[in-house]
C-alpha cells in the first residue's frame, strides 16, 4: 500500500513530466518560426521592385551624388544609395537592414525629416517600411504572373480597352481576354512589362484599378 507521501511524489514527478513535455514542442516551434534575418541585398532586391510598379518613378540613380546635410554647426557629406526621381522632385534614399539602422550616421535626422543642402529630401528605407502590408504581398503577387504568356489578340485588346476607358476595374480589364487561361494573371503580366499600371498601395481585388502606364519612349503612333 503506498504511503501518503510516496503518491505525492508520484503526482509531482508525473507533472513534472507533463510540464516539460508540454513545454518542449512549444521550444521546437519558435525556433521554426524565428524570423531569417533580412540581408541587404534581399531588402534592396524588393525596394527596386516596389520602384519598378510606381508610377510616380520616372528615374532611378544608384548611387546618388554626393550631398551635403546641415546639422547646426555641423555639416555631413552623404553619398545615399539611390536617387530617385518621382513626379519630377528628386529624393535620395538609402536601404539598410535594421542592425545598419542603429549604427547609420543619418539616423537621427531620417527619423525626423531632412534635406540635403540642395533641396533633395532623405529618407531611409528599412524593412519595415519596404515590406509593409498590403503593398508587399500586392508586389508579390504581380510579380507571380510575370511569365504568364499573352497573346498578342489579348495584349491589344487589353491595351485597346484601357486606352479607351482611362481606368478600369482588373476584373473588368480581364473579361477583354480571350486566349489566356487567367484573364488576371494576362493582365499583371503586362504589368510586370511596365505597360500597364496597378494601385499597389491596395490588395488585389476584383475592384483594384487598372490604367495605361505611360510609356518610357516615344510612341511613334501617337497623334
């Protein structure tokens, strides 16, 4: 017959046991879910991308010319990563991973707003502002369609219908498609050509706007 005591230390060994069990799997599972760090490159790979679906960028230079900042007395020489050029206003822009943030020389004067000595705003892009909701994964799912092949009956009646409208609904733009098995992925493939331009500050959805993106040539047909 067990003694009191000896049913007690059972019972504690027997939670014990049902503790760290329940405890292990849970050690196992954050350590699957422990985010990769993002390298540089990873996050400048989807900052030209994002630049790349903007309308507003006509230019895009890497890296940017020299500029100086005024701090008080204070004046510092920057060479940002890129200088981009958006509806006609230049903006210099640099692209660092959150470790380079606390170590970055501008950081002080990014998080509150400044401009070189001739008159180009400076920000600085992280990981959070590049892969920000919904835009990224809107990003990520154009990109998805960039191989779809379109034929050419369905590029110029997508095309024709845009010119014609202004703007439309992509589920409107994708019922003009014939040939193509998705109407959806023909029209963002045309995105990814720079052809056609997509909110991508919104989900896709049936009622994301759709428009002609103005051509980075000369159209010889124009009249």
């Amino acid at each position: 017959m067990p003694t009191a005591t000896a049913t007690l230390e059972n019972l504690m060994s027997a939670q014990a046991l049902l503790d760290l069990s329940s405890r292990r799997p849970a050690t196992r599972r954050a350590r699957k879910q422990a985010a990769t760090p993002l390298t540089r490159n990873v996050l400048i790979t989807d900052f030209l991308t994002i630049c790349e679906f903007d309308p507003e960028v006509e230019s895009l230079r890497a890296p940017a010319e020299s500029a100086e900042f005024q701090f008080g007395d204070r004046t510092i020489e920057h060479v940002a990563d890129f200088e981009i050029i958006r509806d006609g206003s230049s903006y210099l822009v640099d692209v660092v991973t959150d470790e380079d943030l606390m170590l970055h020389p501008m950081r002080a004067a990014a998080l509150h707003g400044t401009t070189s000595a001739d008159g180009r705003p400076f920000m600085i892009e992280t990981a959070a502002s590049i892969r920000a909701e919904p835009r990224f994964t809107t990003v990520r799912l154009i990109m998805a369609c960039k191989r779809t092949p379109v034929t050419a009956g369905d590029r110029v009646r997508i095309l024709h219908q845009l010119d014609e409208t202004g703007a439309m609904k992509l589920v409107d733009c994708a019922s003009t498609v014939m040939n193509t098995a998705d109407g959806v992925a023909a029209v963002l493939a045309l995105a990814c050509e720079g052809l056609i331009s997509v909110d991508i500050s919104r989900p896709i959805l049936p009622e994301t706007q759709v428009r002609r993106r103005r051509l980075p040539y000369s159209d010889p047909f124009a009249f």
